[in-house]
C-alpha cells in the first residue's frame, strides 16, 4: 500500500495546501472550538463542509459497520451527483475529507487551475475505486499533501506508523446530510438537512461520535466556510 504522511488537523496546514491545489482564497478552514450554540455562532457563514477527526475505537468501528450494513440493506449506495471516492493509500483520511468536500461542493467553490480541478475533472465520470486508484497515482496532491504535512505545529510521524485518528467530512448535497469516509462502501445518509444548516446538522452527528467514546479527549471539528 502506498503511504503518505498524516496531515495535521490544523488550518493554516489545510488551508495552504487547499490554496496550494487551486481553491480560491475566500474559502478556508476554520476551527470548531465547540459544539454548542454559543460556538457554532463564532465560526463564518456560510459553511460548505464539516470534518471531524475523531479515534478509532471499537465502540466507534461496531457502530459504523453497523451503520452501514443498515443502509447497505435499504439499498444503500451513492446517489447520482455525490462524488464519492474510496481511500486506498494510507494516512490519506485528511486529503481524501478536503477532496470530498470540495468536490460536493463545485457549484460554490469555483477552482483555479491546478491539480484538484484537474484530478476532478479526469475522475468525474470513475467510480469511487477507480477515483480511489487514481489518487495513488496523482504526483500533484501526492507533492501538496507531502509539503503540507511536514508543516503542521507537530513533528510528523513516520509514515509506516500506525496512526490512530481518522477524518470524515459532512456536506449537504440534495436536501440531506452525507457523511464521507473513503473506508466505507458508500456515502452515509444523516436525514434531512438544508446547504444553510450545514454546521448544525454536522454538529449533531460530531457529537455522537463524542458521546460513544465519552473517555476520549482526541476529537478536532473544522468547517469549510467562506469568507468574503
């Protein structure tokens, strides 16, 4: 399996390597300080795209192959205008959370030039394991993610360690909340949700990951919100 190394749960790191792969600079990352009300108000609006880092734990991988084997029997699968793509290269979560919620979210951010747009628009019409593939293979978000992740307030660690966080991201798409994790099979639907809730009804589901694994402190919530 190709590796890369972790990136960091950190802004200014995603928010470089975003501007790095051609996302206009009035869309950028912002930290989730809380999941109340009070909080929620502080980040800027509007908001396109949440992602959690949270730890794996047992608690949390029985719930969500639960969860999954649940949908997949109401005939789970990814609708026609999600763009979903599988991972397989390791410590990738946190590139494969941004390409989620930038690609779901094209017809609000309008994309430079560069090696995103260009990875999206070669991939549109794969599936999500050929998607999956061909970011093994894409030098352009390989180098910008290599860069990115040596820049974070953290050492980086050894990209064969075992690394024990993950991220997903959340984006409205169609009326209803979609959460994306390149592990699963398919996109998992959170019920009904509007593109100006976003941040709340993401909220929701981050603090039931929270509440599952209420003796971890290891929990990052960012937005993707623009700004101008």
């Amino acid at each position: 399996m190709v590796r890369w190394l972790p990136l960091e749960s950190n802004p200014a790191v995603m928010n470089k390597f975003m501007a790095g792969l051609g996302v206009p600079e009035s869309w950028t990352i912002h930290d989730v300080y809380g999941l109340d009300d009070d909080m929620l108000a502080m980040v800027p609006q509007p908001v396109c795209a949440v992602i959690l880092l949270y730890p794996f734990s047992d608690k949390q991988e029985d719930f969500k192959k639960k969860q999954e084997e649940e949908q997949e029997a109401a005939g789970g699968d990814v609708p026609e205008n999600v763009y979903f793509m599988k991972q397989f290269v390791g410590n990738a979560c946190g590139t494969v959370a941004l390409i989620h919620a930038v690609a779901n979210n094209r017809d609000r951010i309008q994309l430079s030039d560069g090696a995103l747009k260009e990875f999206l628009d070669k991939t549109e019409s794969m599936n999500p394991e050929d998607r999956g593939h061909a970011l093994e293979g894409d030098d352009g978000i390989s180098k910008a993610h290599e860069e990115s992740a040596q820049e974070g307030q953290t050492e980086a660690p050894d990209r064969e360690a075992q690394v024990n966080e993950h991220f997903v991201a959340f984006v409205h798409k169609d009326g209803k909340l979609y959460e994306f994790d390149g592990r699963r099979k398919f996109p998992i639907t959170h019920g009904d949700a509007s593109a100006d809730s976003v941040l709340a009804d993401a909220a929701k589901v981050c603090r039931q990951y929270m509440d599952r694994d209420p003796d971890e402190s290891r929990f990052a919530v960012v937005a993707l919100a623009c700004t101008e």
